[in-house]
C-alpha cells in the first residue's frame, strides 16, 4: 500500500497491494493509461484532521464518519452516507469530525445522465427558480449507489485504475442518479454548474491560471476582446476582470491561511510586482494586510464565512 500526499489530503492508492488478485498486474501497472491522476481516490482520515481539495469537479461520497466542510465560503456538515459536488476549481476545506471514509470520483468534461438527457437539460428547469441556497446541496446515498462504491473500491484497491474503466465508472454513476434521483433533487445538486454553455465554461477552466489577465485569457481560448468579454458575461453573469479577482483571491486566501510558503513567494505565484502591491491588493479585498491574517491565527473557517 501506497500513501500519498495530494494537497492536505491523504490519498491511499492500491497500486502495489500484497493480496493482490489482479491477473497480470505488471502489464496493467505499467500501460500508459493506468490512471495516476486519482480520477478515483479512496480517502481514509481520522477524527481531528484537515483534508483539502481543489482543481476539477469531483463528487465527494462520504461512506463513513462525519466531517465539517467548508465550500467556497459556505460551511456545513456531511453526515455518514451522504455525498456532495465540489465544483470546478473551487477549493474545499474539511475538518474531520468522525473518523471518516470518503470516496471521490472526478466528473467527465461532457456529462450526461444516459443518451437521451444531459446535464444541460437541468438547466431548462433552473429558468425562474431561485437556487441561491442550493450550494453544496447534499444528497443521500441509497442502496444501489452503496453498492457500486464498495465494489468500485474493491476494484480500485486490487489494481484496477485503467482510465478507460475508470471512465466508464464516471458515467455509471449518472445513469444511477439519472434513475434513482428525483431531476428537482439533482437540479438542486448540480446547481452551481448548471449553464446552458458548459463547453464555453470548460474551455475557461482549462485555460485559467491564477496570473492570466483578461486579454491572455480570450487569446487562449481564441475570441477577441470584446467578443470573450460578451460571451463570458453571458455565461457566467459577471464580467470576466471580477471572475479573475475572486477566483485570485480564493487562491491567495487559501495560501495565507492554509500554506506556509512566504508572503514573496505568493507575490510571485499570482503576478504582483512587489510585496507592496500584493499587501495592498490584500487590504482592498480582505480588508487587512497577509501579516495580520497569519500572525492572528484566526480561525479559517471563521474567516471564510465572512
């Protein structure tokens, strides 16, 4: 057994077990798509511990135990068998209240629930409804879905990580939610991804980085200015300069109160041209300076929930 740290994260991959039953292993270990990226990752934490996550879109099925987490500045707790999306780039924070097992499974670019019905067609439904308080919406884990886990994570454990299973097991999960799961109960689920142009947001995702500007940004993802300014503003109703300032901030937030790199160090990381300019950007939006959020030792979740 293989244990690897991801973030704050303790991360148990099965690569390598003693028992294994996986006919040959080596040739499955060794192909260029064994999965190393941890599209599944089996998570076991004890009671007191910190985990975080951030990057793609990920499910987090909680099988066991309790935790607190913290999402994009909402706080709430995750009761046993119970899962929760984490969305796009948007960095969670758990503190563990029970001893806990947790599953997560990263979500596919292109995500439909069968053939016939995508997750875009969630979005029909979201038109004149007010979601405001459906962020980290939380669904139960019935019976069936209880099942594939505890059979995924026997095979993930053996040594099956094969990205094309692996992928196959992403999409078996939304025929599960398709079938098992009220479309109100997973239109309150999915809410803070639902848009009627996933492509346009993907292809933002992919492309962002805490230093892009707006004009890098359209370049990237081929638009002129004023028509990336347009679109963005239509898909994501906010202008693109507030978008990059708040999803900067989230990072910087996190590395002030999470990290232990330097203050220059995260200057550098996100583009400031001085310290200076970095405490002043600090003040604008978190109302103090990197010096006073370290030095107070405030609570983090406090903190994140102003």
């Amino acid at each position: 057994m293989q244990i690897c740290n991801i973030n704050t994260c303790k991360i148990i991959y099965f690569c390598t077990p003693k028992n294994v039953m996986l006919l040959y292993k080596e040739e499955h270990i060794n192909c260029c798509l064994y999965d190393k990226a941890g599209i599944v990752t089996d998570i076991q934490s004890f009671k007191g511990e910190e985990l975080s996550f951030y990057g793609c879109a990920k499910i987090l099925f909680l099988l066991k135990g309790k935790i607190l987490h913290n999402l994009d500045r909402k706080i709430s707790i995750l009761e046993e068998k119970n899962f929760v999306l984490l969305p796009n780039n948007n960095k969670c924070i758990i503190q563990v209240k029970e001893d806990a097992h947790i599953l997560t499974i990263n979500l596919h670019k292109k995500m439909y629930f069968c053939h016939i019905f995508s997750i875009e067609m969630l979005y029909n439904l979201k038109k004149g409804k007010g979601l405001y308080n459906t962020y980290a919406y939380q669904l139960k884990i019935n019976d069936v879905l209880f099942g594939f886990l505890n059979n995924l994570i026997k095979t993930t454990n053996d040594g099956l990580r094969c990205k094309h299973f692996l992928e196959l097991k992403q999409k078996e999960i939304f025929f599960y939610l398709r079938m098992y799961y009220p479309k109100q109960e997973l239109l309150y689920f999915f809410s803070p991804v639902l848009n009627n142009d996933l492509d346009f947001i993907n292809l933002i995702h992919r492309n962002y980085c805490p230093k892009t500007n707006i004009q890098e940004l359209a370049k990237k993802t081929n638009y002129s200015l004023s028509g990336f300014k347009n679109r963005f503003l239509k898909v994501f109703n906010v202008p693109p300069y507030k978008w990059l300032t708040r999803e900067k901030a989230k990072s910087i937030h996190y590395d002030i109160n999470i990290s232990k790199i330097t203050f220059k160090e995260i200057a550098f990381k996100y583009g400031f041209s001085s310290q200076a300019h970095f405490s002043k950007f600090c003040k604008n939006v978190f109302n103090s300076t990197p010096s006073k959020m370290r030095e107070e030792n405030i609570n983090r979740l406090i903190i994140l929930k102003k």
